[in-house]
C-alpha cells in the first residue's frame, strides 16, 4: 500500500498539482482580504475557469492527463459548494433562515452539506470508482496501526486502528472545550435552556463530519495518493480543508487555517492509513459535538 507513483513522476506534476490546488483554495481570496479588503464575487469563477483550462489542457498535454480526474474532482466540489454558499446568502433564504430558529435553519443548512457529499459520491460512482476507492467503507478498524522500530524490537504489540481512533476522539473533546469554552462559559441558566437542543447538536456535529470527510478527504484523497504518493494526498487536502475555514470557521482567520489544516491532515492520514471513513468521522465528529453544543447555548442566549 505504500509503494505508490509518486517516485516514478516527476517534480514538475507534483509542483503543478500544488500550484493548482492553492490557487483554487481561499489562499487567493485570503491575500485579497488582507491586502485590498471583500474579495470580489468574480474570483471564483477565475478559479472555475482555471481548473477548466486545466482539464481541457489536460486533453493534449500529456504530462498532466494523470491528473484529470481529480481535476475534474475538484472543480466539480468547488462548484457545488459555490451553489450552496451562494443559495445561503440570497435575501430569501436568509429571511427564512432568520424566522425558523437555530434547529430548523441548521437542519437545512447539514442537508446542503449532504447534497454536496452526496454529488461528490455520485461523481466517483459514474467515474467508475469502488467505494473502497473512495474510503466509503468503514475500514479496517482492527489493523494495527504502523509499528515503530522501538516497538517492534520489544515486541510490544501496536494500537489497532479502532483504538487509535476511540483515543484521539476522546482526547480532543477536552482540547477543543478548552479551545471554545476557555474565557467564554455560559451562564448557568442558559446552560440549562440549552440541554434540549443538545442532542440535536449531537446529531448536526454527526452529518457535519460525513458531509466534510466526503467533501474534502474521500474524494480526492484516492486519486492523489494512488499518483502523488501519501504524503503530498495527505497535506494538498489539508492545505485546501484549512484555507475553507478562513473566512467560516470555527475558528476562522490564520488560527483557522492552522488549526484545521494540521486537524485536516491528521483525518487524511487516518482515512488512508484505516482504509476507512470511521476513524477520521470519528475525531471528527469529537470535536464538532463540542463546537455546536456551543452553538445551541447561543441559540438560546
């Protein structure tokens, strides 16, 4: 599994891959809000149009057709999450989003999520991939995780990766309290207010962690490491999941870009290693339960 393409290509594929990828991220939508202020409504279609001329380029020259179909991947999520970010911010929308309550509007709002992660399946079910190709199974939970060389001389035995998961998932719930809660506790009563949306909250930090696992992992995790080889699959989609989270969060600006860019790359390394979608969804989902049970207590204060 680990012997991958990634020796056999050159570097000009893999520098271009990563040309491609940051200027398709918010890294160029970042630089503009720091230097020039909102940045403009037409830079993603400059964006769009660039990952076309890419794949259409791709049709004649010959050293990036390997490249294709995560080309086509990419511009295919990108567009799909331009179409629900841009549905959230017409008048209607938000008009109806600010009458229905925090439940409902988020309800809508985990079902875009789906939509998405749902378009992105079907994508690489009619380009013929395997769910397994795309870690939409849950992996292989009982294989042990990689054994260092100090391990295997005393022969101890190493974490399976279902335990490894389960660890980092109870881990980060803490951190990410600490991170959230830190300076910012809610007061008693509307602690109290809140518990009733609690297991919904549960429930949205449940399809929020499958809908960005599919989103920004599954799907082009396959196709990156089968070429570029693990490591370069692993940080390009890190570096794309982090700058998604500058302008949203939580948490957002550089902090956001740091914080779920090294969260980004552990979740993908985790998925390639595990062979699966449970151990990423997992810690995932870990630390967004602790990020919307915030968001239900300030629903309600």
């Amino acid at each position: 599994m680990n012997t991958t393409l990634a020796t056999q290509k050159p570097l000009g594929i893999i520098l271009f891959t990563w040309a491609v990828i940051l200027l398709i991220s918010d890294l160029p939508n970042a630089i503009w809000n720091a230097l020039i202020g909102e940045p403009p409504s037409w830079l993603f279609w400059i964006k769009a149009g660039l990952l076309l001329l890419v794949i259409v380029a791709s049709l004649a020259w010959k050293p990036i057709q390997i490249m294709r179909p995560f080309f086509i991947l990419l511009l295919v999520l990108i567009l799909a999450l331009y179409g629900m970010d841009w549905l959230r911010s017409t008048p209607v929308y938000l008009q109806w989003e600010q009458r229905i309550g925090w439940v409902w509007g988020m309800v809508a709002y985990q079902a875009l999520k789906l939509a998405v992660a749902f378009i992105m399946i079907l994508v690489l079910l009619l380009m013929g991939r395997p769910r397994k190709a795309f870690f939409l199974t849950p992996g292989e939970l009982s294989a042990p995780i990689r054994a260092r060389k100090t391990e295997a001389k005393t022969n101890k035995r190493p974490l399976s990766w279902g335990q490894l998961g389960l660890i980092l998932g109870i881990c980060i719930l803490p951190l990410t309290l600490l991170f959230f809660g830190l300076g910012n506790l809610p007061p008693t009563d509307a602690l109290t207010r809140a518990l009733p949306f609690f297991p919904v909250a549960i429930l949205f930090a449940a399809t929020n962690a499958f809908s960005e696992e599919v989103q920004f992992r599954a799907s082009l995790l396959g196709d990156l490491q089968k070429v570029l080889g693990e490591d370069h699959a692993i940080w390009m989609t890190a570096v794309f999941f982090g700058f998604a989270h500058y302008f949203g969060g939580p948490p957002a600006g550089i902090l956001g870009v740091l914080i779920t860019g090294l969260l980004g790359a552990l979740f993908a390394k985790c998925m390639l290693e595990s062979r699966g979608m449970v151990v990423p969804w997992f810690i995932h989902f870990c630390q967004n339960a602790v990020i919307y049970a915030f968001e239900a207590i300030g629903s309600v204060v």
